[in-house]
C-alpha cells in the first residue's frame, strides 16, 4: 500500500496512506496530539514512579520517543506494530528537531534500529521492546500500567475498536491500570464500558473536540 510523509500544522511529519486518506498521526499536529492525548493525559495522570506501558501502534517511534523526552520514571516499553515502518521513512521524520533534541538523536535512532522481539535497553531508567504483532493476538495479563491505545481510526480499521479488542486490553492492564487514546466516537466508548473499563471523555487534541480515557476498577 502507498505511504507518503506529509507536514502537519504543527510543523511535524507524519505517514499518510492515500487509500485510506488516514494519518499515522492527527493532520493538525502530529507532536501537539501526541503530548496532548498521551503524555498529558496519560503518562502524566499515573502516578506509579515505575512504569510498564504498551503502544498499540508503534509506527512512526513518536509517542515513545516523547515518553523518553518527558519522563524521569522507570519505564518498560513495549511497543505493538503489525506493520514496521521502513528505515527509509524513519529517516525522513523530523521529531528530532521539531522537539529540539538533537542531543538525542541517537536515542531515536536506536529506538528504530533495535532488534524486534527482543527487551533492550535504551538507558538507566528506560527498556523498550517491539514485537510485531497483530492487536488481536496479544497475550499479557496484569501487565501494564498505561496502555497508549493509537491504532487506525475506526473509519478506516473498524475491527481495531471492537469489544474482543478491549477485551484484550483490560485482560493487559493491571488493577487500576488506564489506557488512553485520540477516539471519542460513542461505539468506541460503548465497547470499552461493556467489557469493564470506567470511561471518561476528555478534551481533544487540536481539530478534535473529544478524547477518551478508561480505567481498569
């Protein structure tokens, strides 16, 4: 399927599949929604100072790579991706400066060059492993703190936003565990309350007017 790297408004790349006309990240920021949905109302709202999250939808390394930038907790990462973005597009990203860390390039890039399958680790306080998965076949129980839940929009992969799918999530996430995503459409936010998560809808990030946020009680 053809991929593009296109310019958010916020000045940050992000993939774009024509077929689909659907993003890796939002057209009207990819960093801003990014901050805004995962690390502001994710990251920042669980307390525990050591941390097990999971990425659904690894793609681009964006929301790890901020997760990095913004937290001086222990973190295990571990980052779900069905389809791995290829190193030539890795390589036309430009988070790096857009964030102004160019004294972390190398942190980026080993994120992206590390083997798949495998924990490693990216410094002291931060171990991070990719598994290529599909969202469906995954196994953990209890495991997880902080799910970033950042899979294609349910326009385009509606099997992606489906009770069986949350399922699995809540089975993930240990006692008082949350999961975050960009979604706020009610089927979505029925799904996750039918298989035991307590939903609240929060402000959006820039061009959306809601998000949502479950926690496992």
């Amino acid at each position: 399927m053809e991929r593009e790297i296109i310019i958010t408004s916020d000045g940050s790349t992000t993939i774009h599949i024509p077929a689909w006309n659907e993003q890796y990240h939002s057209k009207h920021g990819a960093i801003q929604e990014a901050y805004h949905v995962f690390i502001k109302h994710g990251l920042e709202f669980v307390a525990q100072d050591q941390l097990s999250i999971m990425e659904i939808g690894f793609g681009t390394g964006l929301n790890c790579f901020i997760t990095y930038l913004e937290s001086d907790k222990e973190i295990d990462y571990v980052g779900v991706e069905a389809y791995p973005v290829d190193e030539k597009e890795i390589k036309k990203l430009n988070y790096v400066s857009e964030l102004k860390a160019e004294k972390k390039s190398e942190i980026f890039n080993k994120m992206h060059g590390i083997s798949w399958e495998e924990k490693h680790k990216i410094d002291d306080k931060f171990q991070l492993e990719k598994r290529q998965q599909f969202f469906k076949d995954i196994k953990d129980k209890d495991a997880f703190n902080l799910i970033y839940f950042d899979a294609f929009g349910a326009r385009v992969q509606p099997k992606l936003w489906t009770e069986e799918i949350f399922s699995i999530m809540f089975d993930a996430l240990k006692n008082e565990g949350v999961l975050v995503t960009y979604a706020a459409k009610g089927s979505v936010r029925r799904a996750m309350e039918a298989v035991g998560f307590t939903v609240e809808r929060l402000p959006g990030p820039p061009g959306k007017r809601e998000m949502l946020r479950a926690i496992k009680k």
